[in-house]
C-alpha cells in the first residue's frame, strides 16, 4: 500500500462502543480522482477511562505505517462519556436557579404519563436535588420587558448560596430569558467568578417551553464539566501520540471542536449512534441506495434509524426519561447487543438485557472472565459465528465457556444447549424488529419499501433475519460494517446548530425573524470561518417553525441553502414572503399529519444549521477491492444452524468475495471485524465498491 507524505493529512474515526473501539484511519487520495486509502482497527474499551482505549488504538493504528510515511492527522472521536452519565446518574453535582415560585419546575415537568395504565410507575426524578435549587427575586414577562429587576443584592445573595452548596455546576433558567437575557448574563458572570461551571438557558437552548428550555440546560450542566475533563485530557495525550488536532461527534450528524463540545456538551450525548447514522448514509449512497433503514448492532445495544432520501435532524429527543431538545438525528436504541446478558425474569419468562457483560468480562466466549450467558455466546454455541475468524484471529472464541455460561439457563429453561441458544436469539430479534417499527410502521412509513444498512460487528448475524420477518426485501452490509460508525465520524462536517425563539403572528412577526436568522448568520460565519480551511465555505442551513396558531407544537419548514465564502462579506438571510411560508407550511403540514387547516399561521422559532468541510478526504471514493477471477471458493464448512435446525453451511472469507460474485444462501460470510449470515434463499451479491448486498427471500419464515 502507497501512503502520502507526511505533510499530507490524514483523518482517523474513533467510536467508542461498550464493548469495543473502534478506529478507521483514512489517508487522503495521492491524486484527485482516486480512492482514499482505509485502515481499520479495534481494540477492547475501557470503561474506566475511555481515553485510555481511544490513545491506545490510534497509538497502535498509526503505529502501522512507516515513521518516513506517517502522515499529519486529524482524530474525530464519539465519545460516551455524556451518555453515560446521564444513564448511570454521575454526573457533575448541578444548581439550578431559575425565578423565584418556580422552583419545582423539573419536578413538576409536564405530567406526561408514559405508561397510562402502570400503577407503580417509575420516576427517575430530575438530575437536581431539592437543597440545590435556588430562586432568584426577578421578573420578565412575556412580551419581553422586565417587570421586577434583579439586584444587585440578589445577585449576590444567590450566587454566594450557590458558592455554598457545595454545587461544581449550575443551570440557570430563568422565566422568558430567551426574549430579555440581561438578568441571566448578569447571574451566569457572578456564578462564574466564584469557579463555577455555568450554563445559561439564553445560550444553551433560546427558545420557549420553560420545562424543556430549563431540563436541557440542567442536562447541559451535569455532562459538561466531565466532558471538559476528558476532553482536555484525551487531547493532550492524543497530541503526544502525534494528532495535529482533535474534533468530538455531536448528536445531530457533525463534528464539534473540544472546546464548543466541552462548553455544550448536552450537544455529544447520541454523539456515537449519530455517527453510524452518517457512515451508513453515505455508503447506500454509494450504492445508488436513497430510502434507508440503519441497524447498529453493537455489544451493548441496537440503535436503528430511518433516512428517506436526506438525514433529517428532530429537537424533540428524550434520554433517560428527560427531554433533550437539540437537534439530534431520530435515533430509536434498545438494550439488545451482542453482549446483552439472558435471564429468565419473575415469571419464568426469558429475556435479553438491557443489562451487558460490556468490555470486560465481555461475553464467556471472550475467555475474560465472564460467566453469564450473552446473545454472542448463543452465536457461538450455534456455529453462527467463526471461532478463529474473530477480530481477524486476534481473539479466538471458547466454546466452551460459552456453552457453561448458557447450561444454567437451559437447565432452569428445561431445554438443551442449542434450544436455549435459538430461544435467546429470537427474543433479541424480536426487540429489534419491535425498534424497527417504532422508526417506520408508527411513523407512517412501510418498510418494505427501504434497504436495511446493517452494520456493527453483531449486526450481520441478524439483518437477514428482521428483514424477512419485517417484509424488508433487500440489506446492504457496506465495507467495514464493524467499524461503520467510525468512518461515518471520519467524513463527517464541523456542524454547528444555532436557534432563536420568535413568536407571534406571521405577518407581523416575519421582520424580527428576519433579523434574529441574520443575527444567527453572522454568529455562524464567525464561529466556523476559521474551521473552513478545506475549502474556505461555509454551508448555512436556515429553517423557521411555524404552526397553525392555538397548536401546541410545530412544524421545521427549510429555506434555501446559502454558501457563504470566507472572503466575502457576511450573507442576509433568505426572505420568502409570509404567503409563500404559509403555503410550504400547509403542504408541510398534511404530509405529516394528513390534513390542513383553514386557520392563521404563527412563528415559534428560527434555526441554522451550519456546516463547512473538516477533510481532504473524498468519502465518495471509499477502498474498492481488488479486481479478481474466478468464483468465490469457501474457507471451510461450518455446523451452523439457521431457522431453527442444523446444516453443513459454507464459511467464505469476505476480503476473498471479487466484484460480481454471487452466493445463495445459507452461507456465512466472516471478516475480520464483523460476520454476515445468509439464510436458505437469501441471494449475496457483491458490488463494485465491494458492499454485499442480499436480496432476501421474504416468502420463508
């Protein structure tokens, strides 16, 4: 393999998973028109510092090219750490300040009942304790103007509570400060001066719906000071390993410099499914493939996602029962992974996770210890998955520990070893399917209709299976699939997502939307001007929420795309006039929800997403294999058993499968990082940019 100069840059993915890292090193084309040169690694995480495992991989990745060769690089990291302490409840101990007489209003919230007929439901309660929240003596009204001032004395009172409490961080939330925020900035600069970490409702989230305005705060709050921790940590020693610079993957499909992720790190919390969402775009796209079903099966869940031609963003999120209202991409995740644990619950019943053998011990078959029976431990247990082809024969599987780990349960099951092992396979199938039609069926979208983008080193081993049961006639595993999330980090964008709330009338509202979105522009231009080094544009996005008035929530209508060079002067906005909006919103309108109405038109809000290339990388021109002769001839023969029974099934080698090559079904298809089974009918071809693509026989079932 030729590698560039050093003084060429290189871009490295890194998606921290529960189980493993994974990193995807992408060295620019020598020359314009030809394929960028890819090397994939994986190594097992550490849960007790991500860092640790991130420094090691790209240190062992780079490792592999020559020190006269080895090329300047860039590293863009999807980090876990906000996920996790949200999910796991460790964050950073926050304050919340917000008007006085509103103090109970995270507790409070909206009074949705999740599961209306649970009588025992379970609350997770607010990240914040009653003996941290403060009210603060200030007023402004909605229209804007204040109606009690804030003083100075209050100012002070507060702060130096706060100072007090003990508290590392604090959210402040303060009623209509998205129109008026003088007395918020005036808090935030006290907080700050007395050490504290501060997130300001104005900054983070400027919009109406104080409950989710002042949730999203908090939660920006409690992940920030550990994502400044980590992030400044992993710098410096990525810095040592030779990185040029490091950019963090953000929720909704782009990249984020440390220092904005550490400042808004609410904005990193679904930052690593994002990047798979972006890796399996592109490559259908590649494929000629628009209407897509994304399926991630990692080691500790499943995240699944549909993109119907364009990979829309939704600020109406959820994690760990809070509302998150960012942008993010529409990403549904279950507990199901390859190292999701079986157990029989209260009543006998068998189930799959949520709870994961993570890293470490990892599944039995990853001889480390671990002693519970795992969905990949049911895979080996039933020949599915190559015990010498695991991460390329770096880690060879035992079988048996794996059939001890699922012995106790087939006892208590009375069923034998293969029987239990079937049984745990079905049940994580039927929680994936079940995501599946949360993202389609309930949105009034029919699978049928899409391709399945499988992907993630456990995802191949059930794509056949969900497409045949959910009517999905065709998957695509592109190149890499257990690393996909990687790469897609890799091609992504700097992205940065800005908002403004603007209510009222259309009509009389239009002018001050104007120049809130203009207002937005130039802060976009500002802030990623000096990250347009690639191409010196920068992509702006505008969009503005409208609704029929009286409703209670609205609808994102797009303007035209304005590319803004670096060197001109700042852009104005786009300015449709508010008839033509009026008549997109209608249309809007009854795609979503099938029907319009005859009622008057308001604003809510404006938006921009803005964009500018991070790479020299064309992700257009992945690696294509070699062109070679002849059929594909199987590695071997396995036992493996497919719908329910045993067979003697081919094992080919997927580096060894040449464009045009054609498998029927049931064969197993083993790589270094990933396998891919194909039932009896199911039919593989594989294109020329080197993707399997499986036409399944949805008739069997």
């Amino acid at each position: 393999m030729a590698f560039l100069p050093s003084s060429a840059e290189a871009i490295v993915g890194v998606d921290t998973g529960g189980t493993f890292t994974d990193i995807i090193l992408i060295l620019p084309s020598p020359q314009p028109g030809t394929p960028s040169r890819l090397i994939a690694h994986k190594v097992l995480s550490t849960p007790e510092d991500p860092g640790a495992a991130v420094v090691q991989g790209v240190t062992e990745l780079i490792g592999q090219i020559s020190a006269d060769e080895r090329p300047a690089f860039t590293v863009v990291h999807g980090s876990t750490v906000a996920t996790n302490a949200l999910l796991e409840r460790r964050g950073a101990r926050t304050a919340f300040v917000t008007t006085a007489g509103f103090e109970d209003l995270l507790r409070i919230g909206r009074q949705t009942r999740r599961h209306l007929y649970d009588l025992r439901p379970a609350d997770p309660g607010p990240l914040i304790d009653d003996d941290l929240v403060f009210g603060v003596r200030e007023r402004v009204v909605a229209p804007g103007n204040v109606a009690v001032p804030l003083s100075r004395e209050e100012i002070d009172r507060v702060a130096e509570a706060v100072a007090r409490s003990g508290a590392r961080s604090v959210a402040v939330c303060l009623l209509f400060s998205f129109k008026a925020p003088q007395h918020e900035a005036l808090l935030a600069s006290a907080l700050a001066a007395r050490g504290l970490f501060v997130s300001a409702s104005h900054k983070v989230l400027p919009e109406y719906r104080e409950y989710e305005r002042a949730a999203t705060t908090v939660i920006n709050a409690y992940v920030s000071p550990l994502m400044q921790h980590y992030l400044a940590s992993l710098e410096r020693r990525l810095r040592s390993a030779g990185a040029r610079r490091l950019h963090v993957m953000q929720s909704s499909g782009g990249c984020l410099a440390p220092g904005d992720a550490g400042e808004l790190g609410v904005h990193t919390v679904l930052s690593g499914p994002a990047g798979g969402v972006l890796g399996a775009f592109h490559a259908a796209r590649m494929a000629g493939i628009e209407r897509i079903i994304t399926f991630d099966m990692g080691g500790t869940s499943t995240d699944v996602s549909l993109v119907d031609g364009r990979i829309a963003t939704t600020s109406e999120s959820e994690i760990a029962g809070l509302p998150l209202r960012v942008p993010t991409l529409p990403i549904h995740t279950v507990g199901a992974g390859g190292g999701s644990i079986a157990y029989l619950d209260a009543g006998g019943a068998l189930c799959v996770g949520p709870r994961s053998a993570g890293a470490r011990p990892g599944p039995a078959c990853y001889g480390l210890g671990g002693n519970e029976p795992t969905v990949t431990d049911a895979h080996v247990l039933l020949g599915r998955l190559p015990k010498t082809a695991f991460l390329g024969g770096r880690m060879e599987l035992d079988e048996v520990a794996a059939a001890r780990a699922v012995e106790s349960l087939a006892r208590r099951l009375g069923a034998s070893l293969e029987e239990t092992a079937w049984s745990i396979l079905q049940v994580a199938n039927v929680q994936m399917e079940r995501a599946i039609r949360v993202i389609s069926v309930e949105k009034g979208y029919d699978p049928q209709e899409f391709t399945l983008v499988s992907y993630g080193g456990a995802g191949g081993l059930h794509a056949c299976d969900l497409a045949r049961s959910l009517g999905i006639p065709r998957v695509l595993v592109p190149s890499h699939p257990g690393l996909l999330s990687a790469w897609g980090m890799a091609v992504a964008d700097m992205v940065k997502t800005y908002s403004q709330g603007v209510i009222g009338p259309l009509e009389s509202t239009l002018a001050a939307g104007w120049a809130a979105l203009r207002e937005l522009m130039a802060r976009a231009c500002r802030d990623l001007g000096p990250e347009a080094r690639i191409d010196g544009v920068v992509s702006l996005e505008p969009a503005i929420d409208l609704r029929y008035l009286g409703q209670s929530f609205e609808l994102a209508v797009p303007l035209p795309t304005v590319h803004w060079r670096t060197q001109d002067p700042l852009p104005a906005p786009p300015q449709p006039p508010a008839s033509e909006l009026t008549v997109r919103f209608h249309a809007a309108h009854e795609r979503r929800y099938g029907h319009r109405a005859d009622e008057p038109v308001e604003m809510v809000a404006v938006r921009l997403l803005a964009r500018c290339r991070a790479a020299h990388h064309n992700h257009n021109l992945l690696v294509r294999p070699a062109e070679k002769a002849g059929m594909a001839k199987p590695a071997g023969e396995n036992v493996v058993y497919v719908c329910g029974g045993p067979a003697k099934v081919p094992v080919f080698r997927r580096e060894e499968l040449p464009p045009g090559c054609r498998l029927i079904g049931p064969a197993v298809v083993a790589e270094a990082h990933a396998t891919t089974l194909l039932n009896p009918g199911d039919v593989l071809h594989v294109d020329e940019a080197g993707n399997l693509l499986i036409t399944v026989d949805v008739r069997r079932t």
